[in-house]
C-alpha cells in the first residue's frame, strides 16, 4: 500500500528513451541560383546539375532554389535550366521587402526558403558555388556543398551523394 500523496515513477518506453531514427535526415536542398546552377557567363546549365536535381526529386528531397535576383528572371532561368515541376519553392530579394543588401538578407534568402519549406537547418543542406553564398548558408546555420566545377565530374552528384555531405556535416558538428 502506498503513502497518501507518492506516486509511483512513470513508465518510460522505448520511443522516450532513443533519439528518433531520421532525427536530421535531409529534407531539402537549397541551391544558390547565382552560383550553383549555371556555369558563369553563360546560360546553361552545369555539368550533371539535370541529373543530381532529378535524383533529389525521386528520393523525395525536396529541391529549393534561392538568388538574390529578381524573381521573374530567377524562375525563367530555373525553368530554362532544370525543368518544370522540379522545384518546390524559389525565393528571391522580391520576396525579402524591408531587408537592406548586404549578407544579412543574402542569410535571410535561406531562412525564408526553410520557413516556406516548414524545416529546421539542420534538416536541409545549402549547395553553393561561392564564397558569398556560403558565408550567406552558414549564417543561417546551414550545412553547405561548395560546388565550384559541375555536379558530373567524376563521380555524379546525386541523392546519396548530398545525404552522405549531410550526414558528414553533423557528425563533425557533433565532434567539435
């Protein structure tokens, strides 16, 4: 018989005792539109850039396009690009209306295309092919790819690929 007012210890499972089994897994791929998807100078896209994007659609990776350009040319080119259909949500500096220039609004590009996403940064994985765009990405706390040649060479970039960058990027979070 128990003491008037003691409870006994609740009764923990196993789901309160183990960290969920895709606690971080990558969500989304944020790509830089002005360094990321087409080779500099010209209009077409980078080598395997087709193939890696196709590949995060078929695994259910959501694909996310961000510039600090104006939308109607972004969209034109991402359409130009990479196809219709392909990508979840595009943001730009149309989208970013009381944000002065300058890497504040260049790290606030990431956090709106998260919010629109509804993830953490810590479940999505920022391709860039700059310094600007990777100081931008880590400002909002997002793992990041630094792609400066295509997506083809030698080995093609594809989903398993950024996931193994992602996972990679945690456990040395982790480590430090």
């Amino acid at each position: 018989m128990r003491a008037k007012g003691k409870t006994r210890p609740g009764r923990t499972f196993w789901w309160d005792r183990e960290p969920a089994t895709n606690a971080g897994a990558l969500r989304a791929v944020i790509f830089d539109a002005d360094s990321a998807l087409v080779d500099d100078g010209r209009d077409i896209a980078r080598a395997g850039l087709v193939d890696s994007v196709m590949s995060l659609f078929c695994s259910g990776i959501w694909v996310c396009v961000v510039s600090t350009r104006h939308r109607g040319p972004v969209e034109t080119m991402v359409r130009h690009v990479v196809g219709d259909g392909l990508v979840e949500t595009i943001v730009t500096v149309d989208d970013l209306v009381d944000i002065p220039t300058g890497h504040a609004r260049d790290a606030e590009l990431y956090r709106l295309a998260l919010w629109e996403l509804g993830i953490t940064p810590h479940d999505a994985l920022a391709v860039t092919g700059s310094r600007r765009g990777m100081r931008a990405a880590m400002a909002a706390e997002l793992p990041v790819l630094q792609v400066r040649t295509g997506y083809g060479d030698p080995n093609p970039l594809l989903a398993s690929g950024f996931r193994r960058a992602h996972r990679r990027w945690r456990l040395d979070r982790l480590a430090a």
